[in-house]
C-alpha cells in the first residue's frame, strides 16, 4: 500500500509544533505481543511504536518530555502525537507577529486610558489581573482551534506597562503636589 502524506507544517526552525491529543493511545506489552497473548489483526493498517513507557529508565538517550507543570511524558508517547498530529493534520501554528502587535497596541491603548482616567492603585491593578485572565482565556481558546498566543511575550508587555503606568502616576503626582507647594507656598506661612 502507498502512504500519501502532504507536507507537514513547521515553523521558521523546522520544528513541528504538534498537538497532544486527547485520546489515549492503546499499549501492549512486548511480552504480551511476543507470546502472541495479543491478537495479531489488531495491528493491521496501524502505526506501531515500539518503546519504554516508564520515565525513570537511566540510559544514554533520555528523550522524556518534562511539561511546564514539571510531568514528566515518555518519550514513545511525545512521538506518538507528534505522528498522530500530522497524520490528523492537526499541527500548531504561531499567531503572526504582526497580528500579536497590532493587537497588543490596542490593548496598550485601552489600558492607558483606563489607568489614566481611574486613579485608584488597586483598581488599576484589578484591572492588570483581569487583563491577564482575559489573555489566558484567549490563549487557551486559541490553542484549542490550532494557533499559539504568545504568553510571556504577552504577560512580559502587560507587567511592565502596568509598572510603568504605577511610576508615571506616582512621579506626575509628586510633582503636581511639588507645583502646587512652591505655588501657594509664598502665601501660607511655613509653620503651617
């Protein structure tokens, strides 16, 4: 039989960035196979790895995956969907940088006039939480139909523009009041 596969989608360092499915894949022992304790037609028209499925086998090749949260994948079931991905053509893609600017600029304008026109610190920082909830709602969303947000970039950008509206309000602040004292100063006594 011939195996027809269209190109499959990398990214500007020929990395594949594959989905993880949310099925779980069948496992058979070796042995099972090996003493024919597993029916043979099951692997009919399948692709089949052959692999370790435990994560603490010290060898020379450690292909483990470790996630964010510190879990650590076999290495087997990492090739498994990165063969499922392209085989359901389901690979991620990275939102345009373009697109992640343009659209961060807006929120960067939003959030100047918001900061500006409230005055509270704490409203200001609700505001900055909300902020990224909404962001990782959206990345999340956007994971799901295949596109990858940009989320350090993004909290990186949302943090040191909440810093930097905090610095600006407190420096404008001190020197309205700075003003407003050499102002009215020469007509209030000192003692006062």
């Amino acid at each position: 039989d011939k195996c027809e596969v269209d190109l499959v989608n990398v990214d500007d360092n020929n990395q594949i960035n594959f989905n993880y499915t949310d099925s779980s894949f069948k496992y058979y022992s070796f042995v099972d196979v090996y003493n024919n304790e597993v029916d043979p037609r099951f692997f009919n028209n399948k692709v089949v790895l052959i692999g370790v499925t435990v994560t603490d086998v010290k060898d020379e090749i450690n292909d483990n995956f470790i996630d964010v949260f510190g879990e650590t994948t076999p290495g087997i079931v990492v090739h498994a969907n990165v063969i499922n991905s392209i085989l359901q053509n389901k690979t991620q893609q990275v939102i345009s940088y373009e697109l992640w600017v343009i659209i961060m600029l807006s929120v960067l304008l939003m959030c100047t006039l918001l900061y500006r026109s409230i005055k509270n610190y704490i409203v200001n920082f609700l505001i900055y939480v909300l902020l990224c909830v909404i962001s990782i709602v959206i990345g999340i969303v956007l994971f799901d139909i295949g596109i990858n947000w940009m989320f350090i970039e993004t909290f990186s950008l949302l943090t040191i523009f909440f810093m930097y509206s905090v610095a600006y309000k407190y420096i404008y602040s001190y020197l309205e009041n700075l003003l407003i004292r050499r102002a009215f100063g020469q007509y209030v006594n000192s003692i006062l």
